[in-house]
C-alpha cells in the first residue's frame, strides 16, 4: 500500500500529460463526425445524427491522396538517406581512432544547437542554385542533412556498447572493417536503426516549413502543406476540416504505434549497456 501511494503522484503526472494528448485528438475524431451547426451547439457531446460525409469526401479527393503519397516518397527517401549516411560516420567515430575524431563528433553535435528557421533563407538560396526548387531532392537532401546530427549522436553511443571481442572475432575470421559493420554491427543494431527510423519518417512527415519554402507546384505538396491549404477552402467548415486533419495524422500515428517499441528500446540501448 505504502509502494502504491509513493508512486501515486507519478501515475497522477501521466494520466494527466495523457489527457493533454488524448482529450484534443478525441475532440477531433468525434467532432468530425459533426457539421458546423452541432459543433456550435453542442461542442463536446456526440454527434446527433452521425455523419460520415467529411471522413468520406476527404478520402474520395485525389488531393489528398497525391500528397500522401508525396509525404510517404519524401519521408522514406530521408529516412533512407540519413540513417544510410549516419550509420557509416558513426561508424568511423566509434571504431577507429584517428586525430580529430572528437572535433569531428562535436561539429556534428553543435548542429542539434542550429535552428531551422535561420538557416532557411541560405538554404533557399542555396537550393535555387542547384535548381533544387520544387524537386522533392530539395527537401529529402535538407531534412536529411539536419537530421545527421541526432542521427549520429544515437548511433554511435549504441555502436561503442559492442565489445571489440566481437569485433576481434570478426576480425579473425576474415571480415575486413566493412564486412564487421555490414554483417555483424549493423544486425546487432537493429533497435538503434529502428528508433532513428521512427524519428526520422516523423519528423519528416511533420515538417512544414521546408516544404512551403521548397515547393510551388502543388503536385507536390505534402500532407501539412495540404491540412493548410484545406483549412483556407474550408475556413467557415470546422467540422471538415478536423476530419481532413484526423485523416492526415492516421498515417504517422500508426506507424509510431507500429515502432514504438524498437523506438524506446533504441534510445535506451545506448545508457544501459557497457
């Protein structure tokens, strides 16, 4: 009993961050079941009648479905990019000793203190120049390039927890460095690989700002580019517009319900080994 009240205030802090999370996106889901008129009326209660109409011509719009679509190619294609690229520098800054590996780690550190919105001027600039604009490579290879530093600060915690036996094993049976990080490392890194994944596809699916810089042609637009678009058509439809943003956040929250588990055990592996 004594256990139970100890950690009551606790249990207390999650549920209530929990309803700070839960509540908002209930709203949503029901009230878009809703029109305008009910929304005004009766803002919390359930819908009278129920009506499907929202969810169902959201889904029927092919907007909706090309930017998707566009959201699901330029997330992959980042999350691809930048944990392919990570996990050969962390690589390097774990295993191999060499003059300047710890400036090196700290550059990539000093990145996660650089905010995206200074750098978005230079960086329009710089993909006008390269003729980057409304090329889904301009936003892939930006997202990617600020999503190295966390990257590789995550992996090579987790690749310095592998005891150099392993790698001496390795070794003695004929693997070269690269054989070692493709055939034992990396398998051995798969919570790590995993929560860098999840981290990487969500905040690619969530970002705004680089694709409204990047992107002119509305071909493609991606789903938060599309959610603002929408919310100016439809700007007297409340209702409509909370089922376009449920239908929009279903993808993301499946996927983080999917990973979640290899997310947690990912950015826990790294402090509880070694």
């Amino acid at each position: 009993m004594t256990t139970k009240l100890k950690h009551l205030p606790l249990h207390l802090v999650a549920a209530l961050l929990g309803a700070f999370v839960a509540v908002p996106l209930i709203y949503a889901v029901v009230g878009g079941f809703k029109d305008t008129a009910q929304l005004s009326t009766n803002p919390f209660g359930l819908p009278d009648p129920w009506r499907t109409g929202n969810y169902t011509e959201v889904l029927a719009a092919p907007e909706f479905w090309r930017q998707l679509g566009n959201s699901v190619f330029i997330a992959l294609a980042t999350t691809l990019l930048v944990v392919g690229v990570s996990a050969l520098a962390s690589f390097v800054l774990a295993r191999f000793a060499f003059r300047g590996r710890e400036a090196i780690f700290t550059l990539f550190a000093v990145g996660l203190m650089f905010p995206f919105a200074v750098a978005i001027l230079p960086l329009f600039v710089l993909l006008r120049t390269f003729g980057l604009l409304d090329n889904p490579l301009g936003v892939i290879l930006a997202q990617a390039a600020f999503g190295l530093p966390m990257t590789i600060i995550i992996l090579r915690a987790f690749f310095r927890t592998i005891p150099n036996e392993v790698e001496e094993a390795a070794i003695f049976d004929g693997c070269g460095p690269f054989g070692f990080f493709w055939r034992i490392l990396l398998p051995m890194a798969r919570p790590a690989l995993a929560a860098v994944s999840v981290l990487a596809i969500v905040g690619s699916w969530n970002n705004f700002m680089l694709p409204l810089v990047v992107f002119t042609d509305q071909q493609w637009w991606t789903i938060p580019l599309g959610v603002q678009q929408f919310q100016g058509q439809y700007a007297s439809d409340t209702a409509r517009i909370l089922a376009y943003i449920v239908l929009a956040m279903v993808p993301a929250l499946a996927f983080y319900a999917v990973a979640e588990r290899h997310l947690v055990s990912g950015l826990t592996a790294g402090a509880t080994k070694g």
